[in-house]
C-alpha cells in the first residue's frame, strides 16, 4: 500500500538561528520518494508554532514548498496552546474520516494541532495508520555543562497528554525521544563532502543548512548537531532501520511541562507507546545523506 503522509511540523529550516532538522526529515522522505517512485504520497503540511512563531512557520513552510516545486497544501496550525482548533485541526479531521486507516501523521514540533483535533473528533488520532512523534526526554540532556530544555511535547504539556493517551484507545502511536536521537550526530566535514555541490554557494542544502553549525557552536560548543525530526519521519518509511520497544509511560502534565516521559509504576495513569532506538547508527546517518540528495536530484 502507498504510504500516505501528513506531516504536523515548526519548519524553519533557512531561518537564521532556527533549527533545521524538520526541513531535513521532510526532505528524507521526498528523497525515499526519488529512490521508490509512487511509494508514498504527501497529503499536506500543518503547521505548527515551537521552533518560532506561528506566523514565521506557515511563511517559512511556503517558501520551502516553493523552492522544491513541492504542491501539497500547507495549512495554518494553532498560534498558541491556547488556541487548538485551527485549519490545521479541521485538515486532520477531514483526512482521518476520509481515508480511515490509511495516512501516517508525522509530528515534529509543538502538540497543540493534535488537541485541537481531538476537540472536534475524540477518535480523531486512532483512524490514522500510525503517528511518529519526535519528542521528550527520558533524562537530562547535557551539552558541555549546558542542559537543553525539551522544546515539543513541553510546548503544550496538555496536548502531549491528551495524544499520548490515545494509545490505550487503538492508536498506533511511536516516540522518537531526543535521548534515543543523540546517536543521530551531523559533523560539519563529513556534512560538506556529502552535501556541498560545486554551485558557487554550494548548493541549496548546504546554503541553508551549513550556517546552523555556527548556531551550535556559539550556544552550546558543539562541532556538529543531532538531527532529532529526521527519526520521526525516517522510521515512516525505512522502520527497519530502528529496534521496536514497546514503553509503558506515565501521563502526567507535571512532568511532560519538561517533556519527561516517565516509565510507567503500579497505579499511574500511562499508556504503551513505541519508544525505538535506532539500530545501526552509521547506517542511519549514511542514508541520510544518500536522501537528502536524492530529494534534490
């Protein structure tokens, strides 16, 4: 069966100082897609606040489409936890009831688009195929002395409940946990020899991209960067390339305010999810590239 695809994502790949990572996981698919013609079909792109405003996500997503002659519709996600019910919601509704059991939802920034579809359909989130997160922490996250706060499933701590919790009610749900992403490490020399084309700015990947290695070094000392969002969406079309561990976690708002998931103890509210770590990181991180210039070519 062609693999149906929505992705819920902050994409500011191109933004100075924004991360980049969303772009790449979008391009990791449409580069699958180059490898396996008609193996998969991208049904549209919500968008989300997290990584920036909202504001700065929809025009940034626009833009991007219009770099890669990309034609799916990019919808308006919710400005703020406050405001759940969006396009974007009423998008993932419409596209859950019409094709039940058929498309994929891929989420890489903030989980508020998810609440507000569960407004309007409490079984919104079990009619899709399956729902990759990239999110949470399982423990601190440490970077040369400086902790770095968790920035999806934190954003609306309310939301992540509410979805995760779908689980015990027939959804198909896995995380991508940032711990389980730090194999998953990008250094700016192997990036370039990949990346680098021999168009006086280096091409349009390493002109967008390369200037995030800057970002990384100046915050946190780091020669290259971790390529968290790219799992959500690797694990959509290339599962074997990570080991199926099945979680038990707690549901707590208190705790996922931090974007910690909890392994789950005799009387707490949880749900199973489908924590995966990846199984062969070399090969992952060789892929990657073999994708990305795939979706260019």
């Amino acid at each position: 069966m062609k693999k149906r695809i929505i992705f819920d994502s902050d994409l500011t790949m191109g933004i100075p100082d924004c991360d980049i990572d969303d772009g790449l996981a979008l391009l990791f698919v449409l580069g699958y897609e180059k490898e396996v013609p008609g193996s998969l079909l991208i049904e549209g792109l919500c968008t989300s606040y997290g990584n920036s405003d909202l504001e700065t996500v929809y025009g940034n997503s626009q833009r991007i489409c219009n770099d890669l002659s990309l034609s799916f519709p990019v919808l308006k996600g919710a400005t703020d936890k406050n405001s759940a019910v969006s396009e974007a919601a009423h998008f993932l509704v419409e596209k859950a009831n019409a094709h039940p059991g058929e498309i994929s939802l891929c989420v890489t920034g903030s989980t508020t688009n998810l609440k507000g579809a569960l407004t309007l359909d409490s079984q919104v989130l079990s009619k899709f195929r399956e729902i990759t997160f990239m999110g949470s922490i399982t423990q601190s996250l440490v970077f040369n002395g400086k902790i770095m706060d968790e920035l999806n499933f934190s954003c609306d701590p309310e939301a992540t409940c509410l979805a995760l919790a779908t689980a015990n009610h027939g959804a198909n749900i896995t995380v991508m946990t940032a711990n389980n992403c730090l194999p998953a490490h990008f250094m700016p020399n192997e990036f370039e020899r990949n990346l680098r084309t021999d168009e006086e700015d280096g091409g349009y990947l390493w002109r967008t991209c390369n200037p995030w290695f800057d970002t990384m070094k100046k915050h946190y000392g780091l020669d290259g960067f971790c390529c968290w969002d790219v799992l959500a969406s690797a694990y959509l079309v290339e599962p074997e390339l990570f080991i199926d561990q099945q979680s038990d976690v707690v549901l707590n708002q208190t705790l996922l305010k931090a974007g910690f998931l909890e392994p789950a103890f005799s009387g707490a509210p949880s749900a199973r999810i489908n924590t995966p770590p990846i199984a062969d990181p070399g090969k992952f991180t060789t892929l990657c590239y073999h994708y990305w210039r795939r979706a260019l070519t």
